[in-house]
C-alpha cells in the first residue's frame, strides 16, 4: 500500500500553484497570519494597477501611506469586504472607474449569499421539526449521531481516495 505524507500533498499543491502562467513566490517575511495576507504584495499590486485611486486613498488618512495601508489592511481582515470574490469585483470596478457598480454587485453577492443561507437554515430546521414529530424514542435520540457518522464516513472515503491519488 503506498503511504501518503502531508508534505508530499503540500509539495504537489505549491508545485501546481507555483507552475508557469500561475502565481509567484513570495517572501514569508511578507506574510501576516493575522490577516492571512501579503501586504507588501498586494499594496504593490494596487501601486501598479490603480495608482489614482490609491493615491485618493492615502489623501484621506492625512497624506501617510502607512496609516492607509494598515486601515486597508485593518478594514479586510475586519470583514470590510466579505469574500475574496468580493475583493475581485471590488478592485475591478476601481480599475475600470466604476466604483458604485463594483458596490453594487458586491451588495446584491451579498444579500443573495444571506437569502440562500437563511433559506437552507429554515429548510433545515423545517426537517428536523417533521422528523422529531414522526420519530420517537431512541430512533429520534440516534438520528443526530447517525448523521455525524454518516458525514465522518464520507469525509473519512474521500480523504482516504485523495491520499491514495499520491
């Protein structure tokens, strides 16, 4: 049986991630676990591609580019923008001059994103109230734990068949 080692698995994905056409590695020392972001990257990557617009940016924290970039920074990992799909939309509408319509699909991304989740929250507590009714004693008691092992077994299947791919 051949035997998978995680380094081997993070070795195959950096090796994909970091082929030709695909990212570049960058330097640890860049890196904030914090906030899960190389900022030297990515302010040299809005310096690049959006100049004016960060330049309005840094105007508006009184002219100091490293007050900008912490509450850049600070704003993201607080939540400001809610996805990295949202980080996309939003630096392409600034780059294309169209702030408000980057805005605007972030806001309708979002709001459809809670009514699916609300949607699937309230479907579930549905089940489960028409279960609980139709199920008594211990059947009723075990259906939770039957659940969690069902999930475990599929998990622990797919894990095993992706560690059997190496």
């Amino acid at each position: 049986m051949k035997v998978a080692r995680e380094i081997a698995f993070e070795d195959a994905i950096e090796a994909s991630l970091l082929g030709p056409g695909c990212h570049a590695r960058g330097l640890h020392t860049n890196y904030d676990p914090a906030v899960a972001l190389d900022s030297a990257e990515l302010f040299t990557f809005i310096g690049v591609t959006q100049a004016d617009a960060w330049e309005q940016v840094v105007e508006r924290y009184g002219g100091d580019p490293d007050v900008a970039q912490r509450r850049f920074v600070g704003g993201l990992a607080g939540g400001l923008l809610p996805s990295p799909t949202a980080v996309v939309v939003l630096t392409g509408a600034v780059a294309l001059h169209r702030v408000a319509f980057g805005l605007a699909l972030v806001v309708a991304f979002s709001v459809g994103l809670a009514t699916a989740l609300t949607a699937v929250g309230a479907l579930a507590l549905t089940a489960r109230d028409a279960t609980t009714r139709r199920l008594h004693g211990r059947l009723a008691a075990a259906l939770p734990v039957l659940s969690a092992a069902g999930i475990i077994a599929v998990g622990t299947f797919l894990t095993a068949r992706a560690a059997l791919a190496f």
